[in-house]
C-alpha cells in the first residue's frame, strides 16, 4: 500500500502564535465538569493529564490520523486509542461492519457464526492458538489466563518482569508499567498481601535472574507472563535470546509460558511478536487491535490447555458481553484489513521515517534522547539510554518528557500523555503528516535545550 496523502497534518485555529490552536476553554470546562461526577475526571487515570500537566484534551470526534478536541482543535494523533486504532481512525470497512452489526443487532447473549470466523482468523495467523475465548478487555485476558495456568498446572505461583504491565487485576499490579508506574502506585494499595506473595518478579531482560527464581521456585511456578516486546514501560524490545531463552527454561520446569500480545498482536506483524521473534508461548493474551477499537480481549492456547476451560473443564470464566457482535464485527475486518499486501511495509516505513527523523531532530538541537522501536510502536526515552528494562526506563527525565509533550500538543500533535508509554503509528498517517510532526518536534527540541527547569 502506498501512503495516502490526501489528509493534512494538524489544522490551526484562531489563536495565532507557535500554538496556532484555540485556547482550550472548552476542555477545561468538560474536565471540570467530569471531576464533579467520574474519580478524577476520567475513566481511566492516564487520560488526566496529571504526568505532563495542562488540561486532558476531550476528543469529540476522529478521522483517519487526526483528533478533534471540543474546541475544534485538530491533532495527528500517535496514542490510537492505546494501540487498536492501527487502521486510523473511522476506517471505512470497520464502519462498514459495524453498520452491518447496528443493523441486525449487537446483542444476544448467545453464540453467533462471526465469533468462530473470528476465531479462525486469529488461530490461522496465530499457530500457537488452537482454541481461543473472547473476553472484554486485556485485563481480563490475561487474570484468565493466569487462572487457567493455575488450573492447568495445578501451581499457585506466577512471576512477571518489573515494569511489564498485564491491566489491573490484583495478582498483576505488583511493580507494574504504564499508568500504576507513571502515578506512583507500581504495586497498588488494595491488593492484598497474599495476593502480591503469589507474584514473583525478575527484570525484564534478565535470564539470569529468572534462571535463579526458577532454580528456587520453578516446580511451583504455574506460569510466566511478560510482555514480549514492552509497550507499558515504554517500548523496551526483547535482547536478542531472551524469549528463547525463557522458552527453554519454562520447558524445564513444567511452567507455561503466557505472551501478553494485547498491544503487540497484530501491531508488529499478523503473527504478533512471537510471529516476530519466533518463539511460540503456551498461552496468548490478545486485545486492542482484534476489537478495531471496541471493548474485547481474548486468550487462547493448545487444546490440551483450553479444554481446562468450562464447560469443558473446571476453570471457571464467563461474561455477559463475551463475543459481542458489535466487537467482533469491526475487530474482523479490522484483522481482514491486515491481511491487505505491504500492509506493515506502510507502518514500518512510516514509523521509520519518524524514528529516523526524531533523532536527527534531537540531535541538531543537541537534546538527548534514547529511542526504542519495533515496527509501528515507539518510545523517546528523555536519558542516553540504553533502555532494556524497567530500572533504565526509569531514569528519563520524566520533566523533559513533559516539555516535549506539551510543546507538541500545543502545535498540534497528539502524544502518548506520559512518557511509560508506547506511541504508535497509524496506516491512516501520511508521509506529509509525519514530516509536519517532525518540523514541530525541531522546535519542541530546540525549546527545550534553552528551558531551564
Ligand atoms: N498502557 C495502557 C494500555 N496498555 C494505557 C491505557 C490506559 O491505562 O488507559
């Protein structure tokens, strides 16, 4: 595919200056009014702004690569919903399913032909999946699939890398990534110690250490879950081995190996990051781009593994929007329009023209940055780097991250709002659109090598 170039990079409003955006009055009384009725104005806490600062921007409407905020303000958005929006946004042929769906109705509480076409889709490009179970969100994906790992296995114990997060289950929000890391609470008040005590962690990046807890603990370990490329303490790419490596060791004792691919699958390639780097897991956790940008997750194993599952086995997990129509549609044709030739040739030369951009930006206004990227997800890192782990992720100049960040917005360009997270590039982004985000971040660079904190 070739980039479209039909659609402009961020559009300026009245307010004139480096800005070019109208003030943000009506954010700000969206926000205000929120705070009144939603915990902290939000539904969820990255979305607050409370990392970089300024006013949460309320998005009232989106098309292709740019937001529009209730201002009528334009931006070329890099956050995509969190990673499902890898087709841009109002994708014809999604709306196109979804208007199917809207049609014949999005609701049954039964099983509907479309979830195993789904589920064909998924298992086809996925071979480590023979059987799969749509849920509603990557939190759920992943607390089921611990809970069948712990079914299958019959060990209580699990262990996740520091900095990796799995969504907001008890068990998972022990030094967790993204918005528990970037609001200070990597391991969350109201999980209860014995829950906490059933969740070893090790650094990601590190097969020592996991060879010694396993060498400790291994025959009471159910299961190891990880990220396999981390998107939730920035992007941080497995070291060459790595995967491999706990493969072999999960394979020595008797643990099952869970890929949490709720940001990958799908996003660097059709057959995930384990496609990528090959090295099949026992279980993946998907979510994100399989929904198109509707509420889904889904999980999925070897038979052998899945069959443990009610009604056929006695791992019990259930949910009254499980499969529903409405996400299953647009998540379809979302997948059938991944399937298209140079599909992720677009997203990799688009994300590299970014990358590539960025650090010569950086470089010339001789600020600097430390950036990781696989394909169409990416992280500025505000330190020299290297950024392997969670330690490393968290040396950035997390003030500097929201300089730049503000510096964008305020020119029009839509940022991951904290910086332990993971951007991502659209196949609705045009070359033009990046060059623009390029000429803003020369200036957002430039600014902040003359800002005195
Ligand atoms: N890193 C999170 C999703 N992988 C951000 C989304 C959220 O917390 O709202």
């Amino acid at each position: 595919m070739k980039p479209r170039e039909e659609s402009v990079g961020a559009r300026s409003g009245v307010a004139g200056g480096l800005t070019g955006l109208r003030p943000d009055g009506e954010s700000a009384s969206a926000f205000a009014a929120a705070q009144k009725v939603l915990a902290g104005g939000v539904n969820s806490p990255v979305r607050a702004f409370k990392a970089v600062g300024g006013v949460p921007r309320f998005m009232s409407r989106a098309q292709g690569a740019v937001l529009t905020d209730v201002d009528g303000n334009e931006y070329v958005d890099y956050v995509g919903g969190w990673g499902p929006m890898v087709l841009g946004h109002v994708d014809e042929r999604a709306k196109a399913a979804a208007g199917k769906v809207l049609c014949k109705g999005w609701c049954f509480g039964t099983p509907t032909e479309q979830e195993t076409v789904i589920a064909q889709r998924i298992i086809a490009d996925i071979p480590s999946i023979e059987v799969i179970r749509f849920v509603n969100s990557g939190t759920e994906a992943t607390m089921s699939a611990i809970r069948l790992a712990r079914g299958f296995t019959g060990r209580d114990l699990i262990v996740k890398c520091e900095g990796c997060y799995h969504g907001h289950a008890d068990g998972l929000l022990v030094e967790a990534g993204s918005g528990a890391t970037t609001f200070g609470a990597p391991s969350s008040a109201g999980v209860p110690a014995a829950m906490a005590a059933g969740t070893l962690l090790v650094p990601y990046n590190d097969l020592d250490s996991a060879r010694v807890l396993f060498a400790a603990h291994g025959r009471s370990i159910a299961a190891f879950i990880l990220e396999p490329i981390a998107g939730n303490m920035g992007c941080v790419p497995p070291a060459d081995g790595y995967l491999a490596g706990l493969r072999s060791l999960c394979d020595e004792y008797g643990v099952l190996l869970i890929f949490d691919e709720v940001i990958t699958g799908f996003r660097v390639g059709l057959g995930g990051a384990q496609g990528l780097y090959g090295v099949r897991p026992d279980i993946t956790c998907l979510g994100k781009i399989i929904g198109g940008g509707l509420p889904v997750g889904a999980y999925g194993a070897r038979r052998e593994i899945m069959e443990r599952l009610s009604p056929l086995g006695p791992v019990y997990q259930a949910g009254t929007l499980a499969g529903n129509p409405l996400a299953v549609g647009v998540g379809l044709a979302t997948l059938e329009a991944l399937h298209e030739p140079g599909v992720y040739a677009q997203l990799e030369s688009l994300s590299a023209r970014l990358a590539d951009g960025l650090a010569a930006a950086a470089r010339a206004a001789g600020v600097t940055i430390c950036q990781n990227r696989v394909g169409s997800m990416s992280t500025v890192f505000f330190q020299a780097g290297p950024v392997t782990d969670y330690a490393s992720a968290r040396k950035s100049d997390v003030r500097a991250y929201g300089f730049y960040f503000q510096k964008m917005l305020n020119q029009g360009f839509y940022l991951p709002p904290a910086q332990f997270e993971a951007a991502f590039v659209s196949l609705a982004h045009t070359e033009r659109q990046i060059d623009e985000t390029l000429a803003a971040a020369e200036r957002a660079f430039a600014g902040l090598a003359r800002w005195v904190p």
